[in-house]
C-alpha cells in the first residue's frame, strides 16, 4: 500500500461516496506522512548498504596481455573420478587477448 500510493479500499461496493470530510483529510495526510518516513528510511538504508559493500570490495585488478593467469577448474570436465580431489585452478596461462569488456 505505501509503495503503490494507492488508498487502501476493503469493501467491493464501487459506488462508494467521495465526499471530502475532516476523517478523510486527516487520513490521507497520516498516509502522505508515512510514506515519505518510508521512502527517506528505504533511501538512508540502501546508502548505509553501499557504503558497506564499498568498504569491502577491493579495487580491480587491470589484466595486461601476456600476464599470467590461474584457471577455475569448475566450469571444464575432467577424467578424474572425485571432484573432491581435484585440482581447483590449472595455471599458469598467459593472457593472449581481451574477449569481452568483463572478461580476463
């Protein structure tokens, strides 16, 4: 209901009176009211979020031509009977080119 600004109606008669009373007023401003303390709560939230994740992340890392790079083993299939006991990078293989804009 906050989110879709929309009046909350629980009865299925349509021809409802909209006659603008006191009760109605005051209503409508304690539900503006609320949303907006909703809205500025959603907001300080998700900004506290990214400065958290901020925080954490490490700056990335520019992969050259002819750097050398380890390989995850998780996405090739190998003869080894236990995945347990695999190896889990092949490495280390230079870079040959650039495939795509978030590729290595």
């Amino acid at each position: 209901m906050v989110n879709f600004e929309c009046h909350p109606n629980i009865g299925k008669d349509i021809n409802l009176s909209t006659e603008n009373s006191l009760g109605t007023e005051q209503f409508l401003k304690i539900i503006r009211e609320i949303r907006d303390g909703v809205e500025l709560a959603l907001k300080k939230t998700n900004e506290m979020m990214k400065r958290k994740w901020d925080l954490k992340r490490k700056p990335e890392v520019e992969q050259l031509r002819g750097d050398l790079v380890w390989v995850d083993i998780m996405y090739y299939n190998t003869d080894q009977p236990s995945k347990k006991l695999l190896t889990k990078q092949l490495g280390l293989f230079p870079i040959i080119q650039k495939v795509g804009k978030y590729s290595l």
